[in-house]
C-alpha cells in the first residue's frame, strides 16, 4: 500500500499556559496543505524501515513510522512489514511531518489488515506518538486545544485559495522555540477571528513564536514581507517555524523569487 503523508500549516498560533507536565497549552487552527512525503509499506519476512530523500537524523529504530508500528502490534496481530518512506516535507519546519508519517503508517495499517480500529481510537494511538499526530487522522480543519491534541470542528474553509511554502532550510527545535515564549491568555477568540475574511486576518491572527524567532532569524520575517508585498491575503509562520506560507485569492507563482529556499505551492482543498 501506498499512502501520502500530507502536511499542516497552523493558521494563529497561541501559547495560553505551561503545564505541570512541562508541556504547553495551545490554540491554532490546523489545516492540511498538499506538500507530501510517500510511504509504502508492504508484507515482508522481518520488520524493516527504510527512508530515502531528505535525511532523517537518529536511528531507524526511533523513527515515528516503527514506533506507529509496535504500538498497533501490541494490541493487534500484524505480520512483518517493509515500511519505505521517501521524505520531502522538511524536517523542523512547523509542518507536522514527522506526525504525518506516523498517523498515515496507523490508517495504512488498519486498512492493509482489516484491524477495524475506530477513527477515535486511532487518534488515541497517535497521540501516544506525538501532540499533533492525532489531527493527521481524519486529516480535516480542525480548532485544537490542550498540546494541540484534541480538536473541535470548525466550518474553516479555504477551498480554491492558492498557498505557497517558502522553507529557508533552517532547523529551530521546539525546546528552541519555547525559550523565548511568555505563555499569555489570547484576548481574542481564534475561532471568532477565523470567521472573518482571510483579508483581516493579519494585524489579528498571530502566532506567538514569531515575537522571539523573528529578531533571532531575521530571514524569516523578511519572507512574511515579501509573501506581504506580492499579494498574500494572509501571511505567517508555521508551528514553531521555520517554513513561512502565505494564502492568495489566486495562483500566484513565487518560485523564482525563493529559488534559494525549499518551496512548495498549490492550491488549498
């Protein structure tokens, strides 16, 4: 079988506490985009993890697809698998891509073997792999609380809108990120902002890394203003960054003018 592992952007990005167990409490808007890694897995004589494409760092024994793997075969019996991943979503760019790979390798499976294991208890099983894991499940706009782990629907659309990804190739790790966050309560309500239109987004939907990485890495608030300038309805950046997207009522090709950075552009389903 073969599946492809979508990515995410977050659209608002607020950090509203710490929590005792040294996690953060979040709230954002999470939304698929297209930009996919490609993962097979195929019945085999012993469990084996391959990846080929952009190099991930630490042992295959670790990765996120193997551990989807084990964790699905401690409750259910499952034959050995290749599972082979050709990455292309950055690594530690705010797309949520490792995530992806772990949840799609959960859905893969229970439809490969016929496991019949409900959409909610999927999502449980992904959140025992990582905060963001469970939305790549039903894989639909969501609004997301507590670690960004539990959901609420919402009547989010972007359908049609043309989207482009500018990644610079910079790796910011979450621990990174968080140091320089002062966890505040929103004074906006994020689901009441995304109602609007997207063209009164920007002075209100933020996303509070931003505020310390921006002056740490000044490239990337220098794409926000060249997304700005070309005519992004809304611009930001992704999770705990490094990629940067912008959403434009109309295709609009920017590849040349990020021909030194990793760029992704489609249109929003």
């Amino acid at each position: 079988m073969i599946v492809f592992p979508n990515a995410k952007i977050n659209i608002g990005l607020n950090i509203v506490e710490k929590r005792p167990d040294g996690f953060h409490n979040i709230e954002s808007c999470f939304y698929p985009v297209g930009w996919s890694d490609a993962l097979e897995i195929t019945v085999a004589e012993n469990f084996t993890f391959h990846a080929d494409g952009i190099a991930i760092p630490g042992n295959p024994s670790d990765n996120l697809c193997t551990k989807a793997y084990q964790l699905l075969a401690e409750d259910y019996i499952l034959p050995p698998v290749n599972i082979h991943l050709l990455k292309a979503v950055p690594i530690g760019a705010g797309l949520g891509g490792g995530s992806a790979d772990a949840a799609f390798t959960i859905t893969a499976l229970n439809t490969m073997f016929s496991l019949g294991i409900s959409l909610e208890k999927q999502q449980d099983y992904a959140r025992r792999l990582g905060s963001d894991c469970a939305f790549f499940i039903e894989n639909k706009p969501v609004y997301c609380y507590d670690k960004g782990d539990q959901f609420e629907k919402m009547g989010l659309t972007l359908e049609g809108k043309w989207i482009v990804l500018v990644n610079p190739g910079l790796h910011i790790s979450t621990v990174e990120a968080y140091a320089g966050i002062k966890p505040e309560k929103s004074e906006a309500d994020l689901r009441e902002l995304l109602k609007q239109p997207l063209n009164t987004w920007k002075d209100q939907v933020k996303n509070d890394f931003e505020k310390s990485l921006f002056p740490k890495f000044p490239v990337l608030g220098e794409i926000k203003e060249t997304l700005y300038k070309h005519g992004a309805g809304y611009a930001a950046m992704s999770g705990s960054g490094s990629t940067l997207f912008g959403i434009f009522e109309e295709e609009t090709d920017l590849t040349t003018l990020f021909k030194n950075f990793k760029v992704w552009q489609g249109t929003l389903k």
